[in-house]
C-alpha cells in the first residue's frame, strides 16, 4: 500500500512539472505576437487603408523606387505619370507609400 501511495505522488509531480516545461514556450510566444504580429498587422492595414484612399494627382513611391503622380485610378492598378510624358500602369500592390514631402 505504501508503494502505491509513492507512485501517485511521482504521478502527481511530473503533471505539475509539464506545466512548467510549456507555460515558458506560452510566455515567449505571448512577447512575441504582441511585439513582432500585432504591429506587423497594423502597418499592413494602415498601408491598405492609405492604397484604398489614393486618388487622381496624389503622388506616390512604388516598391521599385518608381516616383509618380496618379493620373488614372483602374480597378486592380494605376496609372502613373513618373515623367513629362512617361506614363506606367502599375499594381496597386506595388505602391509602398505617398511620396514624402
């Protein structure tokens, strides 16, 4: 009887220690979302909120370094004027940003 009562007890113990092995892995993974994901989420939708607010004359920069002014707005692209008379169609996922002032 006194072999069963220490079985338990170990039983018992390496429960509890399972908790202490992943409750560190649920801590790192909590700093990381909320310093790395949650900012990373709010600067893509800002980004998309300001590529949905775009419109004729606005100028802005491409991920290509490309600098223009909207002239058209298509529904999946624009049309841009990077220079006198040089105008591009790009991807409205190509813009990065306004052209900064």
């Amino acid at each position: 009887m006194n072999i069963n009562l220490l079985l338990f007890q170990d039983t018992a113990a390496s429960g509890s220690s399972l908790i202490w092995t992943i409750l560190p892995f649920v801590f790192i993974f909590g700093i990381f979302y909320f310093l790395v994901i949650m900012p990373q989420k709010k600067q893509k939708q800002q980004l998309q909120e300001m590529i949905a607010a775009l419109k004729i004359n606005d100028e802005v920069v491409t991920s290509g370094g490309i600098i223009g002014k909207i002239k058209e707005v298509k529904e999946t692209s624009y049309i841009i004027q990077s220079a006198e008379k040089s105008f591009l169609e790009i991807g409205k996922s190509a813009v990065v940003g306004k052209k900064p002032e």
